[in-house]
C-alpha cells in the first residue's frame, strides 16, 4: 500500500512579508521588556546618552538662536549719507526721491544742519560752547534703511559703495562692525557644534556598543545553545540590535527634556540681557521636525553601535 506524500505547506507572498514584520515587532518588544528587567545598567546608560546627545543639541539651540537674534538686529544697519556744503534744498530732495526708488532701501529720512547742531547740542553736553560758533559746523545728513534682505553686512557695504556716487553726497558711513562680530561668533558657534557633535556621535556609537558587549557575554551561553538548534546569526543578532535603538530613541527623548529644561531657565536671563538693546525675543527650543531628527539620529547611533558589537562577538561564539 502507497504511503500518501506529506507536502510542505507554504505561504503565500503576502503571508511571509506579515510574518516577517511580526517577527520583528514580537523581537523589538521582546528587547524593550529586556531592558526592563535590568532597570538599573538600563537607566544609567540611557542617562549618559541622553546628557551626550544634549551637548550638541543645547549648542544648535544656541546657534539657531544667536542667528535669529543677528537677524532681528540686521536692521540696525543705517547708512548714514553726509551732503556736500552749499546744496540747495530743491537738490537734496531730488537726492530723497532718487534714493526712495532704489530696490535696496527700505526708507530715508533727512536731517537738516540745523536738526543735527540740535540734536548734537542736546547729546554731546557741549550744548553753551557750542553756542558761541560763528556757523553751524555740521553737515546735513540723509539716514538710508536698507531692506530686510539688503541689511547683512556684506550687502550693506555694497548698497553705502552705490549710494556714495551720488553727487550730492560728500561720503557715507555704515556703522555695522559690531554687526560683523556678532556673526563671526555666530560661525564660530556653528563649527563648534559640528566638532562636538562628531566627537559625540563617536562617544554614543561607543557607549552602545560596550553596552551591547556586555549584553552578549552574559547570554553567551544561552547563545551557544541557540546555535545548537540551528538558530542563524541574523536570528540571535536582532534583538540586540533593538536594544541599541531603543537605547538611542529614549536617550534622544531624554536630550529633549534636558534642553526644554535649560531653554526655560535660561529664557528669563536672555530677555533681560536683550531688553537692554531693545530687544524682545523669546528664547526657541527644538521644533517638531528637530526632535524628530533628534530622535532618527539617535536610533540610528544605536543601532550603528549595536551592529558593531553583535557582528564581532556574536560570530565568535560557537558550541563548545
């Protein structure tokens, strides 16, 4: 009598793809409750992941902040138009209305030479000796605003350089140097983020990857037993691929807090600083989209530190 032939039932394409999602999602929970069950090397490393992600966190806060300030205080780029001696009135308005044309200028207002002795007397505390002058020293001066968009210092310098070919202007001054130093700092601020943010990212991918080590040589002989019944390397190295990335994403939430923390304890000191150059500006932390790039960071360094450790230990350890 035949011996009916048992067939291996398979399933179908859309059956391995679910199977193979589910496996993964039972092997990353199983990772999370790993971590669970060992709270304490847990926490302590999650905390040193966490005060390492928020140094160069705290310092793009720092740069995006700095930057929004230089582009607030771009305004404060006037030029200062002086007029030759003896040019009439109907010729410096002509002078006004050219310049109101230019696509570069925002505004200009006109200051008489008698406004400016004024203003000067009022200002200088020189206000009796000045009075004995037989003529009025001062010129008169046109004020140009730049636009928003022409008021860095770079264009700022080309606008004064265009302006002073008028002839009805003597010369022109563009007090902007301070301007020039606050964003030089600014440059600074953004390369030093870029070098301690590669030297974390480094100290992340290493923490990991010694805690992913330990991790293995603990479970080695529970390893080597899977090995015996035939489990693969891809196998027994996912879950502790999860728990690297687990170790970055709560790491990453962890910076968050710590930089939400220190914008509002120090959000208080900077108004008050930028009150006193008429200012107000409140201090901003990570956006959506910067938290969300926090985080894929951060679970990225840990699988990375994870994958290096499981590659080299896991494939060392064979059945004895």
């Amino acid at each position: 009598m035949t011996q009916p032939t048992l067939k291996r039932s398979k399933l179908p394409l859309s059956g391995r793809i679910v199977m193979f999602f589910i496996r993964h999602v039972q092997q990353a929970m199983a990772s999370l409750g790993e971590l669970w069950r060992n709270p304490v090397s847990s926490v302590m490393t999650m905390a040193v992941l966490g005060v390492s992600l928020s140094l160069p966190a705290a310092l793009q806060v720092l740069v995006k902040n700095a930057e929004t300030i230089t582009h607030s205080w771009n305004g404060a780029a006037q030029i200062s138009l002086f007029i030759h001696d003896g040019q009439s009135d109907r010729a410096i308005q002509s002078l006004i209305t050219r310049l109101q044309v230019y696509p570069e200028v925002e505004s200009v207002s006109f200051i008489s030479r008698d406004d400016a002795l004024k203003e000067f007397q009022a200002q200088s505390g020189f206000g009796e000796a000045l009075s004995y002058l037989d003529s009025n020293p001062l010129p008169a001066v046109v004020m140009v605003t730049p636009t928003q968009d022409n008021a860095t210092p770079v264009r700022a310098k080309q606008l004064l350089q265009k302006l002073q070919m008028e002839p009805e202007v003597s010369f022109g001054r563009l007090d902007i140097e301070w301007l020039e130093r606050l964003q030089a700092v600014v440059h600074v601020l953004e390369r030093t983020v870029t070098a301690v943010a590669l030297l974390l990212v480094l100290a992340v991918v290493l923490v990991i990857g010694n805690t992913i080590r330990l991790a293995i040589m603990n479970r080695r002989d529970e390893i080597e037993v899977m090995k015996l019944v035939g489990a693969t390397d891809n196998f027994i190295q996912r879950p502790f691929l999860y728990t690297g990335v687990w170790y970055g994403i709560i790491g990453g939430l962890l910076a968050w807090i710590i930089i939400n923390l220190l914008v509002w304890y120090l959000d208080g000191a900077l108004s008050n600083l930028l009150g006193l150059y008429g200012s107000q500006i409140e201090m901003k932390s990570l956006d959506f989209s910067e938290l969300i790039e926090l985080l894929l960071m951060a679970s990225g360094l840990g699988w990375l530190g994870s994958y290096i450790s499981v590659r080299q230990y896991i494939r060392a350890i064979e059945p004895s």
